[in-house]
C-alpha cells in the first residue's frame, strides 16, 4: 500500500470482531469496509495507545453497516482520557447504519460531545440517517442514537459493574453524572461493604438496611454522596467520618444516634445534612414583621402609661393648636390655696402685680369676687372665660391619702379648690386655645421656714 490513499473492501466474510488497528493508523485512506461481516466487539489486544501528537485517518471512512456491532471500543483502552479527544484526533467517519449499539457507559462519553462534531464522526447520525438503535440497557431498548445525541439525555447510558459488587446490590457507571452507584437498597447488610468496584467517584444508597456503625473504608474518600436513611445508625465512627471528601452529602437519620463526631464542624451541616424540614420563608418573615409591630406596640404603650400627661401637652400643644382668639373677659386665672399666707403673699405682691404689669387682665378667686354671690358660680364663670390659668402648688395642698401624691388631679382637699381645679382641668382638655401653668410652691416654702 504505496499509494496515498487506499481502500480496502472486507465485506460479507466472517469477521466477528475487528482490531482497532485494523482502521485506527496515520495512514490516509478512502474507504475501508466490513459491511456484512457478523461483528459484534472492537478489540485491542495489542494495547495500542493513541499518540496525541498525531491524526488518524483524515477523511477516510469506515463502513460496519449491517453488522452485529454491539459495543465500541473504550477509550481509556485506546488512551484518551476526555470524551472530546475522540473527535480531535480520530479524523475518519463511522458508518455503522442498520446497526443495534448497547447504549452503555462506553458510548455515552463518545456521544456527550457537540452535535456537530459528533454529526461528522458518526455518518448515521446526519440528516435522514437515524436507524441505529439502542439494543441495551432495557430502557433504552428502541432508542435511536441519534435522539440520545439531540437531546443530550444519557442518564440511561449505564454499564453494569458486576466485579466486587456487594452480595444483594445494584452496580453500574453513569459517564453523564461522573459517577458510579452502588445501590444497595434493602439489601440486608450489617456493615458498609468491604471493598465495591473500583471508580472514581461513588454515590452509595444504602437506604432500608440494618447498619448500625459507619466504620472506616478507604473508597470512602471518593464517596460524594451516601444516603443511610432507614438503618439503625448509633455511631459515626472518627475516622469513617475524616475520610469522607469535604463536599460529600451525607443523609444519617439522627434518631438512634449515640455518638456524634466532632469531625463534622458545625459551620459544615446544612437542611440537607440535617434532613431538616425547609423553613418557611413567608411565615418567618411574618413572624418577625408580627413581633417588631407586638414590640412597638408595648414600647408605645409603656411610654404613654410612664409620660401620659407630658405627651397630652405635647399633643395638645404641636397636634390640636389652632389660631387663639381674644374673645375672653381674663387673660389669667390663678388658682391657689387661699389658706396659706406665705403664698398669698408672694400672689398678690409679685405675681399679680407683675400680670397686670404687663397688660393682663388678671383674675384672683379671693380678690375678685362678688359679696353676696356664688363663689362656685363666680369662679366656674370665670374659669370659663380666661385664656390661661397659673395653678400654684404649696405644702399641704394635696390629699396624702391619695396613692398619686404628686398628681394634679388630687390638688387640695377642699372642696371648693376642688371643684375650681377640676374645671381648669376639664377647660384645658377641652380647649385647644387655652394654657396652663403650674408653679411648684413647696420649695419656697420649705426655704422660708
């Protein structure tokens, strides 16, 4: 084979299988075709490795149609160790039409590569051509090749692995999850099995068994996902534990355990470790919205009970103040306790004066009324027709058997004093025009005596 480019016809002999040195070479060629031929595997029985400094085939096709073809070759065997090498250095198309593939875990990371460059390697997979089907796994079974490459859904595409595989338990490789399941599912175990088919990455479901202990194994480091719900799990061993990669999800139900290692951290265990339930976020944040209005309202609620008469100023003062009028006969009230001379003193040589002074019209309760008239209905007359009223506060002015010493509302145990707070009290509530001043007395006459 001198010439640049050959091609060599095989077809309908009896060739069961084929070396993959029989068309895997530098060498450029046209055609090279065993169509016909019961070929059922790819073999290498020399070992022979791709060099990655070279192509293979460029433009060449190799033809198995309407052959027992049932697996492709496996690339590590062939030393590629990504799916997408296959495409780069193997540049000749497959023709494998009116073939039945097993759908395995060797396909799937052939067939997990871009449609276009997958398009251009496997003929039967371009337009029109879509007649290679799926022979195994039962799931699969019927499937075209070419809807697996389209839709990307190689989930089914597994390999049973049969080797060290546990008494009672399910074993395969899943290339499109990088991994492989061992699924040992109401299996009967006691313990964690001793050693399991080798792999890269495991994802143990040991649900429904009656393991007591998580004990230490070496395939425990490459264990990323482990599910023991459902077994009497008392102890998670130390050194099971510390073997186990970082980001592994580990699904224990707690209610049977004794011992809790300190190799898991707190700041490690999250809902799904915990196989707790999912928060709420609604009702969380309800919750929260409901006890800061609860709280406001008690904070508000302490403060008007501690401060009710100061905020009544404030309100009346800032809230309810209109526009004053001068429609009154007396700019001042004062009311007083009549019966202390040291006050009365003070009244009507300062206090007074100084008002009047100043332009007010000023009204004294002893000075100012009529003989011969009511005190109660001269006084309530005038009360209602001041503009302000000065209460002054002296020893003795307030009823000591009351609890509220210091209030306004227990001043003087006279009746007719009263009855005159009582109503500046009610005017000044009811009034929004009209002011008051308290003058705490009971200083000046502690000093003087």
């Amino acid at each position: 084979m001198e010439d640049r480019y050959f091609s060599s016809i095989l077809r309908m002999g009896k060739l069961d299988s084929i070396d993959v040195t029989n068309f895997i070479f530098q060498k450029q060629f046209c055609e090279i075709n065993f169509d016909g031929n019961p070929i059922e595997s790819i073999t290498n029985p020399t070992a022979f490795k791709i060099d990655k400094a070279k192509e293979y085939g460029l433009d060449g096709t190799i033809s198995v149609k309407n052959c027992r073809l049932y697996q492709m070759m496996n690339l590590t065997d062939i030393g590629l160790d990504q799916p997408s090498e296959f495409y780069k250095y193997l540049k000749f198309s497959f023709d494998a039409r009116d073939s039945n593939f097993a759908c395995d875990c060797i396909l799937a990371p052939i067939l997990a590569s871009e449609l276009d460059r997958a398009q251009k390697f496997w003929v039967q997979l371009t337009e029109g051509y879509d007649n290679v089907t799926c022979m195994s796994p039962e799931k699969l079974k019927g499937v075209t090749v070419k809807y697996l490459v389209e839709s990307g859904d190689l989930d089914g595409m597994i390999c049973d692995e049969p080797e060290h595989c546990p008494k009672g338990c399910d074993c395969y490789s899943q290339p499109s999850q990088n991994h492989l399941v061992i699924n040992c599912t109401d299996a009967g175990l006691q313990t964690l099995p001793e050693t399991l088919p080798w792999g890269n990455r495991y994802t143990l479901l040991m649900e429904g068994n009656d393991i007591n202990s998580l004990d230490e194994r070496d395939y425990l480091k490459r264990v990323y996902m482990a599910d023991f719900r459902n077994n009497p799990v008392k102890t998670l061993a130390t050194d099971a534990v510390s073997t186990f990669p970082d980001d592994v999800q580990l699904t224990v139900d707690g209610d049977g355990l004794s011992q809790f290692t300190t190799e898991i951290k707190i700041d490690q265990l999250d809902q799904e470790l915990l196989n707790c339930d999912p928060i709420d976020k609604l009702w969380q944040r309800l919750a929260v919205v409901v006890a800061v209005i609860i709280s406001i309202v008690l904070g508000l609620a302490m403060i008007f009970l501690c401060f009710k008469p100061e905020i009544f100023l404030l309100y009346r003062h800032h809230i309810l103040c209109r526009k004053h009028d001068f429609d009154n006969l007396y700019d001042v009230y004062i009311c007083f306790d009549e019966r202390k001379q040291l006050v009365r003193k003070w009244i009507f040589g300062r206090l007074s004066p100084y008002l009047e002074g100043n332009g007010y019209q000023v009204f004294l309760p002893c000075r100012d009324e009529s003989l011969g008239e009511s005190r109660v209905q001269i006084r309530e007359h005038a009360i209602n027709n001041s503009r302000a009223y000065v209460v002054v506060v002296s020893n003795g002015a307030f009823d000591s058997t009351r609890v509220e010493e210091d209030s306004l509302y227990s001043f003087a145990d006279d009746l007719t004093i009263q009855m005159e707070f009582s109503n500046i009290l009610d005017n000044f509530k009811s009034d929004s025009k009209k002011r008051i001043a308290v003058i705490n007395f009971r200083q000046s006459e502690n000093q003087s005596s």
